[in-house]
C-alpha cells in the first residue's frame, strides 16, 4: 500500500521533484538583476519553498520510501544552489563589464585641476604678523574670549565710570562680572601676575564690541597685543619694534610716526601711522590713504605705572611698552580693501584673490 504522503496528489515523487528542477532552472535563467535574484532563493532555497515543504513532510513517509525521496530532494537542492552561485556569478561579471564600459576614462583628456582650498586673508595676515613678531623674540600665549571685569578693565586703570563699561559698549554675559573681552590687552595682568620681568609676550584672538557695523568697523574683529616689560625700557624701544614690524608687513622704505593719545592703560600714549605705501601722499585719489599720505594703523604707549602695580611690579625699576593693533585693519590697508564687512560675508570673488 502506498503512503499518501509520498507525493503530491496524482504526481509521483520522482515527477515532481523533476517538475521542481525545471520550473526553477527556467526561473533562475530570466533572473537578471540583485532583485531577481533574492527573490528566487527565496521562492526555491527559502523555508517556505515547495522543496522545503517536501523535505518537512518526510516524516510522514514509508522509511523506504523517506530515504529514497530526502537523499533525491538533497541532491535536488545541491544542484539549484549551485546552479544559483553560478548563474549569479555570470550576471555579476555581465554587470562589472557593462558598469566599467559605461564609466570608462579617457586617458587622453586633460585632467581637472583639483579645487584647492586656502587660508582665509585674515588668518593669512594673522600668521605673517605672529611670524614677524616671534622672530624679535615675542612668545605668543592666548587668553580667554569670555573675561572677567577686572582683567578687562579694572587691572588695566579703567574705572568703573569709565564710558568703555557701558553696555552698549560692551557685551556682558553675566553682569557685571563676566563679559566678552573688548581687547585682547585683558591678557596682560593674567600674564605678569604669574611672571616676573623680563616678559615679552603677545596676545592673539577675537574681541567683542557692541557697536554698529560700517565699513570700518565689526561687533567682532581679531586684535595682536603686545607687551614688554623689563629694566631700562623706554619709547624708543617701542618706536623700534613697531618701526621694523611695520617695514616687514608693508615694505622696508615706510615711513612712521607717532602722536600723542590716550589710552587708559598707557602713559604716554601714542597711534602709530604709517606713510601710504602706495601714493606716499601724492595721488589724491589713492585708495589706501586717500591723498593724506599716512596711515594709523594701532594704538600703543608706555605701560601705566598703576597697571604695574596692580600685578606687584615696581615702577620705579621696571618699564614697559605695549600695544593694540586689530588684524583686519591690518589686511584692509595692505590689500586695498575697502570695507571690513567684506571680509564676512564669504563673497568667493574676494576671498579666491588670496588664496
């Protein structure tokens, strides 16, 4: 007698593991894409395939019979796994040919020339004036951009009256006590409160000013200050530094001078100008200097006798001489640029000019 589960209704075992074979042998020879593919290992390798299915259903079979139909239904399955690795390796090596005739190059055509980023004319003139000054012998530090009212204005002789406190001057971030620094100068009663003389340090980085915005000037511009302190300093020591700076940065024929202003943390205080460069005074149309013929380009002066006290040095036996120069200030005259809210605005027709 024979089990009824041997085979499916009407079909002898052997018919349809033959039925099974050609149906998907004929499947898998139009599969032609990772899709089609995945789909058929599943219709016909997967658990719930008709292979599966008679392989679970051995069970129920005669042993003679089971034996003979799961050792058939293993081979089966051998020779559809192996005809699905080969079948798939033949597409995917069809695929990499026509891929690579698609996006095949031309070795004779001119090649792209890469775009190539730079350093923004700011950070440019930021490096060249750090350069210049190390090389007189100046050791670089940094301070933080969130200061305290002390170092920022009480530590350099500016009083709490003082108009630079108002807070449409200033931005506070916690008042009265915490602000974001108007000049880089805060960092100078940080540094001499933990160095004796002699001390020659610049300071660089951003400052912060609440104040509108024209062609000349910027909530946020970056600063170089300068310092130094020692025995037997004097203004003409000051007037040197500044004199080869200036001949470094913008030719060695300039031309430079002081006069006389003020500045809180100074005494005597000075700007510091230049001669035009380019016009040296005679083109009255000139861009740079507009027919003047000089240049302020910083502020500068002889450290405060106060300023010194306040950090346990003796005024009566040391000197200093300091100074404050914005970058951007720096990069508009060498340049010729004409409004400092150009250099923001991330115009590429400017900035590509220094790359």
């Amino acid at each position: 007698m024979t089990d009824t589960a041997d085979a499916s209704p009407g079909l002898d075992w052997q018919q349809r593991l033959d039925e099974l074979r050609a149906s998907a042998l004929r499947q898998l020879d139009v599969a032609a894409d990772a899709a089609a593919f995945e789909q058929w290992r599943i219709s016909h390798l997967g658990r719930r395939s008709p292979l599966a299915e008679l392989l679970s259903g051995l069970g129920k079979m005669a042993p003679e019979t089971r034996r003979e139909v799961g050792a058939a239904a293993n081979v089966l399955k051998r020779e559809l796994e192996e005809a699905f690795t080969s079948r798939e390796q033949v597409v995917r090596e069809r695929e990499l040919r026509q891929a690579l005739e698609r996006e095949q190059i031309d070795v004779t055509l001119p090649g792209r020339i890469p775009s190539v980023g730079a350093l923004h004319v700011v950070t440019q003139t930021m490096i060249e004036c750090v350069e210049i000054l190390s090389s007189m012998g100046f050791q670089v530090t940094q301070t933080p951009e969130v200061e305290t009212d002390y170092y920022n204005f009480e530590s350099l002789n500016i009083p709490h009256w003082h108009p630079a406190r108002d807070s449409q001057d200033t931005l506070y971030v916690r008042p009265p006590d915490v602000v974001l620094r108007t000049q880089t100068t805060a960092y100078q009663a940080r540094v001499m409160t933990t160095q004796q003389p002699p001390v020659r340090i610049i300071n660089l980085g951003r400052c912060y000013r609440a104040e509108q915005t024209d062609a000349t000037h910027e909530w946020m511009f970056h600063q170089i200050d300068g310092l130094a302190v020692d025995e037997g300093i004097t203004l003409a020591d000051l007037r040197g530094t500044l004199t080869t700076f200036a001949r470094r940065i913008f030719g060695p024929k300039l031309r430079t001078r002081f006069r006389c202003d003020y500045f809180p943390f100074v005494e005597p205080g000075v700007d510091f100008g230049i001669s035009c460069f380019r016009c040296d005074g005679a083109d009255a149309s000139c861009s740079i200097c507009h027919g003047s013929g000089w240049l302020e380009i910083l502020g500068a002066g002889m450290v405060h006798p106060r300023v010194l006290q306040r950090v346990g040095y003796d005024p009566e036996r040391v000197t200093g001489f300091a100074w404050g120069m914005g970058v951007e200030r720096i990069a508009l005259i060498k340049y010729g640029i004409e409004d400092i809210r150009m250099l923001y605005t991330n115009d590429l027709r400017l900035l590509e000019q220094f790359a």
